[in-house]
C-alpha cells in the first residue's frame, strides 16, 4: 500500500494511546508502563489517521525493512502447504473453508490434537457446523496429499499411511491390523503374543514390521518450522498492582501514518474534485483508522480473556476454565465472528510463555458440585498423575478416572483414554517399569 499510495508513509514514532484494553476502564501502552503511570501531557488522543506517542527508537532511512518486525499472523510451512493442497482441491468453498479451520488447528507435528467436540464449541454459531462437519472434514483433510496429517493419535496416524500404499503391498492388511488394534504389543516386541493373536507367520509378521518401521510417527516434521518458532506476540500480559493487565506490543504494530505534507498541500488547492490524491487520501485514512481499531479489538479481546483465566495465569494449566467465544463476544458487544478473527494466529506473552488467543478456548466437563473444569485443566491433572505414579504400578486409564471421580470430576474411562494419547502419554503397559 505504501508502494501505491503516496498518501501513506512510514513513521518514525508509532503507538497507541486512549486504547480501552478493559471490559471496564482503560488500560493503554506506553513505554511498557500501565495507564495510571503517565502525565496528563502524554494522554491526549493522536491526530486524525495518525497514531501518537513516542514509544519507538527512530530508524533511518536504511531501516525501511526492519520497520515490519515478522508478525505474529505467519503461518507455519506445513499449514502453508496443506492450504496450497486445498486450493487446489475438487472441493466446494465450503468444504474448503471447515478443513481450513481444521488446517490451522494443526499442531507441529501434524495431530489434531483439539477434539472435535470441543472445536465445534468455539466455532462461529452462524457457520452453523455440527460434529458430523467436522468428521467429515477430517477424513478430507487426511486424504489431502500427505498421509498421516490431521490423525488423532499415533495408531491412526500410521494407519492413514499405511492405507495411502497400493492395496496389492505385501502385509499391508496385516500392517494396518498391527497399527490400530496391537500397537502397544508391537512397541514392546512382543511378537510371540501378536502371532497367537493374529496367527500369522515369521516372514509375514517381519514384512509387515518394515513396512510400519518405514512410516513417520511425526509427518510435519518433514515441514521447516522456522517461521513458525519465531513470534512476536501482538499483546503482552504483566501483573499490575495485584491485577493482570493487556497491553499491546509495539513491535507487532505496524509503523504507518498518512503523509501530512502532502495531505496539507491538498488543502491548500482550490479545486480538488479532479485530483487522484483526493481519492488516495481517503484509502490512505481509511487504512490507518481500520488498523487502529483492528488493534483495539485485539487489546480488548485479549484484555477479556486475561480476567477470565487469571487463575490460569496464577497457577498455570489446572487453573484454566471453560470459555467459548460467544461469552468473549457478549461481554464485549462484538459479533462473535470478530472476537473469532481476533483470537486466530494472534498470541499473548505471559509470565508462562507465548499462547495464541484461541489456546484460552475450549468446553468443559461438570463436576458433582455443579461447577465445570475444562478440557485443558483436566489433561493438566492427567499429567500430574502420571508424573507422580509408582513406575512399578502405574496407574491405568480406569484408576484415573477413578482418582478424579474421588475430586468431584467425573470423567469417564474412554475419555481419559483421548486425553491421554492427545498428550502423547504411553498405555499402562508401556510406562510400567522392571
């Protein structure tokens, strides 16, 4: 735009001001101090398609790159390539649209590892998407040209690559078999128990064993994740006077203003109707205001999440409670597809690490006294007890549920179960020890 419009400009000193980052109140970025901290002098709102205050160290005129710090909205290789696939596709836009979103929820190594039911929670209520939506977005998106992403866990990951080989390969019916249902008896070699099970041959059984040793467990490893690691968080989360705080990054914030020389000389003519710069004028402002508010709504939205999960971010992820995106909205008087854009590849930096937006989001479960945990504290809870369990004994999937039932949180068995392969956790037999 820039390049185009001789109305716009690069500015040597950006940032925001009078930025409301509360439900309530205001909260402001300014020198990395909160807005109680700041002169009367330093509060007064920036001049028409112009952001004010000096927050940033000025850049010469070679500077003209590093003016566009990489931000936080970059797109990860393999995402890249899974959208270039889909493009591409024979699939109607809204077919393309459902296995976009579950293109972005992604994660490096290529799991879903979010459960459908929960996506379907926090997915815009107008798109009107049901759990079967989504199911069959999924197998769309396996049956994109790379076997293996979009699986849910590590046996169906496998086993998507296995079916992808030509069907007269030899023992790949048995491959498949050894993948989803004998996983754990392959991974501990226990080949005299699959051979009982299966009746198959030595030679059979090794043919099949090479063809699962062939596979990759982790299919987006073969993806550069260099752009994806380095992020520069659009909002930085800090603890105030005993209250968490947003602010916005200045370096997330683009450095653009509308050129005042040559709007002043504008002005100053007599007949302006002929003039393209009249025209130019009006994008230049409309783009600067549009950014301005875009970073608004960023500030607000983060603000919004940050005073519901403060025990979150006090505790880390035990503390996390159950949120979907309409609650942001209501509270916010935003359509819930905005507060849906604003918390897409946008990321906040806590005391706990870089968190994208939508990592705050998920369904919960009800507990017996009427209150709900979510998804993400209870997968915290399952690693807890993993990570304190009698090596000699550990503790099978049934005994957790148990364990947390005695909390006052009754999770079933099966569900364990999906939590624990999504964190990666070994079956009993596998983590018990010698």
């Amino acid at each position: 735009m820039i390049e185009e419009n001789p109305m716009l400009e690069l500015a040597e000193e950006v940032g925001f001001s009078d930025f409301s980052g509360e439900s309530h109140g205001s909260v402001s970025s300014e020198n990395d101090q909160p807005a109680e901290t700041r002169s009367e002098d330093d509060s007064s709102s920036s001049e028409a398609f112009e952001w004010n205050t000096n927050v940033a160290a000025p850049r010469g005129d070679d500077d003209e790159n590093d003016a566009y710090p990489e931000q936080a909205a970059q797109q990860a290789s393999l995402r890249e390539y899974l959208h270039s696939q889909l493009s591409v596709s024979q699939l109607d836009s809204k077919d393309q649209q459902v296995v976009g979103m579950l293109i972005d929820a992604l994660d490096d190594n290529g799991y879903l590892a979010q459960d459908l039911a929960e996506l379907v929670e926090i997915l815009p209520v107008e798109l009107a998407l049901t759990l079967d939506d989504l199911e069959t977005a999924l197998v769309q998106l396996q049956y994109l040209d790379r076997p293996g992403i979009g699986a849910r866990s590590l046996s169906e990951c496998l086993a998507l690559q296995l079916k992808a080989l030509p069907e007269d390969t030899a023992q790949r019916g048995l491959a498949i078999s050894l993948v989803s249902e004998h996983l754990d008896l392959v991974a501990s070699h226990d080949f005299a128990k699959i051979k009982k099970l299966l009746r198959c041959s030595d030679d059979n059984l090794r043919t099949a064993q090479n063809l699962i040793v062939g596979l990759n467990p982790k299919p987006g490893d073969e993806f550069d994740r260099s752009v994806a690691d380095y992020v520069i968080p659009d909002v930085i989360v800090e603890k105030y006077k005993d209250k968490w705080r947003a602010r916005l990054n200045i370096e997330a914030m683009p450095k653009l203003r509308v050129n005042q020389m040559y709007a002043n000389i504008l002005q100053q003519r007599d007949d302006k109707s002929g003039s393209p710069l009249v025209a130019q004028l009006q994008e230049a402002s409309w783009l600067v205001k549009s950014l301005r508010q875009r970073f608004e709504t960023i500030l607000r939205v983060a603000q919004a999440i940050v005073e519901r999960q403060g025990a979150f971010l006090e505790h880390g992820e035990i503390g996390m409670r159950p949120l979907v995106l309409r609650e942001i909205a209501d509270t916010l008087e935003l359509h819930e597809s905005t507060v849906s854009r604003s918390t897409t590849q946008k990321y906040m930096r806590t005391p706990r690490g870089i968190y994208e937006f939508k990592y705050f989001f998920g369904s919960g479960l009800v507990t017996e006294s009427g209150g709900v945990c979510s998804s993400a504290a209870i997968r915290e809870l399952i690693k807890q007890l993993v990570g304190g369990e009698d090596t000699c004994k550990p503790l099978t999937d049934g005994r957790m549920s148990e364990i947390l039932a005695q909390q006052g949180i009754v999770v079933a068995r099966r569900t364990i179960a999906k939590y624990r392969e999504a964190l990666h956790i070994l079956p009993v037999n596998l983590r018990k020890s010698l």
